[in-house]
C-alpha cells in the first residue's frame, strides 16, 4: 500500500495583485501544468495573464520544495504566450527539452479562429526563447499544430476529445521513446461526452531541438476508477507524470460535481504504478492517506510534478473558488495566488 504524508500546503502569487483584463476583470490564476526542470517549477495557468510582459506560462525556483516568489519569470516568447488552455508539461526521456500541450479540444473547421487551442510546443530545458512548435501549420496566419487532431481522433475514434495530461515515457520493446497524452473527455462534443482515464502514445525523436513523431498514435492504456472502493465520484484523468529515477507512473484524477445536495464539489484522487505494469495494463494503485483511508484531495488537482528528493509538488486548478481547505494557512486565496501541496511518498 502506497502511502503519503502532507508536508506542507502554501499559496504563491503568479502576478501582481489586483491585475485586470482589457474588460476590467479581475484576472484569476488556474493553474493547470506543473514539470520540475531541476531547478524551476514551470507552470501554467489555463486562463489568459494579460500584459505584454507576461504570460499563462511563468516559472520560479524551488527552495525546500517551495516556490520561491522572488524568482518568478514568464515565458514570452510568442508561440508560447500566444497559445490557450495549457494542460500539462513533460520533460522528454533524455531530461533535455520540455514539451508542453494545451487542450485540444477546440477547433473552428471552418476557420483557424480557435487553432491557438491546439498546440504541442517544445524548448530546450530553461531555453524557452528557443520553443518550437511540433507538427507545425499555418493557416489564416495562426500557427498551430492541427495535423495532430486526425492522429488523435482516430486513435480515440471519437471527434471530440480533451487532453489533459502528458509524458514522456521510455517504449516497451526498446525503440524509439513515446509521448504519452493524458486524455480526460471523448465523446460527439463539448456538451456530450464522457470522463475517462485514457492514455494516447506515439514514438517520437528529437531531431537537434525539434520533437519528430516516427510512428502512429495509439490507445495504450485505460482504467475505469469507479471500480475502486473509496473512490466517491465519477472522475477523469487531470495529469500524467512519469518518475525516470524511479521507473513509477502517476496519474491525477479529478472531479467537478454537484452533491445530493446541489452544492459544487470539485477535488481529486492520486494513483501510481510502475512503468513496467502500466506497459503490461494492469491497474493502477490508489494512493492513501496516513491513517490507510483513500486520499482525497480538497482542490481539483491537475498538477503533480516529482522533485528531485521524491517529494511530490501538487498544483490545483480551483476555477474561481476563492476558499481554501482546512489544511491551508489562510482561509482563502487572492485572485493572483494558487494553491499547492507538497507531499512525501511513503
């Protein structure tokens, strides 16, 4: 039985305080992405920062497995700032670039209005200046990675899909390494479809600091967590980390519902195997808690990044719920700050 201890929950500003849109509106941090580079946290808002000089996409050092709020930057390079709904990070097996992916689960077939929604990026690790953009096309001036849909969409064999998740892991039969999509909703659209806990994989290489795909996308595993005792609502797949020191897989599962009582409850659900059972499709384990209960978050979870001392660094995506669990310092958080959680796996 895998175990984990909380060791610390914190918020940390990702912007000035009180930082509008062109509209007026208060800009509200969600943060959906999280990868560990060795020395910065990379994160990701899946809401616009507005500003010339910032970006969804910010980093800051880790002191003590803690952002440090001095040392916070963004990523502006415009294929980066210029992209919507980022989802997740994953550094690539060599540990030499970062791969970041948004959503892909918008598309205007008749325009490239919302082609921003569909990018695959990747940079040399703390060269973010340096981002290409795999798969690349270029349509009414909007460049995006596109092409991957019809991967995706026949892999899924549904029309709609949302990834949420995304890794870098090494190939089974010891071929070219695979990038792995964490895919949270498939279905006909936006409004019907249904949550699952899939994964979409494909070889890749990189060629100097372009990620090239060899080979075809495919389903290469799926769970169904509702079949596990403790686990109280009907979730799907949030993100998808890969531990190379230690060979484990990591999925975040998440939940967006309303109780008996109408009232909203949002919160997730921590799972780990190893590389070689996910390979081989067998089920994942359910992580606990201390006292042997399933560990269920308070926060929608759709962050986990492993730290170099096997410490795991948790970032939630609260939508615009201002109030904090029990747990954390302060009752509620700022527009401007995100919560986290540092954990320890036992």
């Amino acid at each position: 039985m895998t175990q984990i201890r909380i060791l610390h929950h914190g918020v940390f500003a990702c912007f000035d305080a009180g930082l509008t849109d062109a509209d007026g509106a208060l800009a509200n941090v969600e943060v959906s992405a999280v990868a560990w580079d060795g020395r910065h946290l990379v994160m990701a808002s899946d809401k616009d920062v507005p500003g010339d000089d910032r970006s969804a996409v910010f980093a800051v050092e880790c002191v003590d497995g803690r952002p440090a709020p001095d040392t916070l930057h963004f990523y502006n390079a415009p294929l980066i700032s210029g992209a919507r709904k980022y989802e997740d990070f994953a550094l690539t097996v060599a540990g030499h670039h970062l791969v970041a992916t948004t959503g892909f689960d918008r598309i205007d077939n008749a325009s490239a209005e919302l082609d921003h929604y569909n990018r695959l990026l990747v940079w040399p690790v703390g060269q973010p200046d340096a981002v290409r953009l795999v798969a690349d096309r270029t349509a009414d001036g909007v460049r995006s990675s596109a092409n991957l849909r019809a991967d995706l969409e026949t892999a899924l064999g549904a029309p709609y899909y949302k990834v949420e998740g995304l890794a870098a892991i090494p190939a089974a039969d010891g071929g070219d390494d695979e990038l792995a999509f964490g895919i949270r909703e498939v279905g006909c659209d936006h409004e019907h479809f249904d949550y699952v806990c899939r994964v979409v994989a494909a070889p890749y290489r990189m060629a100097d600091d372009e990620l090239v795909f060899t080979g075809p996308f495919r389903v290469i595993y799926e769970f169904e967590p509702a079949r596990w005792t403790g686990v109280r609502f009907d979730v799907g797949l949030s993100s998808l980390e890969y531990d190379p020191k230690r060979g484990l897989i990591y999925f975040l599962t998440s939940f967006e519902v309303e109780d008996a009582r109408g009232e909203q409850r949002i919160g997730a659900y921590l799972w780990r195997m190893t590389l070689a059972d996910f390979h081989a499709g067998l089920d994942p384990e359910l992580v606990m808690a201390e006292d042997g209960s399933v560990f269920e978050f308070t926060n929608k979870a759709e962050g986990v990044a492993v730290l170099d001392d096997n410490r795991l660094f948790v970032v939630y995506d609260p939508d615009r719920v201002k109030a904090l669990a029990d747990e954390h310092p302060r009752d509620r958080r700022e527009a401007h700050e995100a919560p986290y959680t540092l954990l320890a796996v036992d």
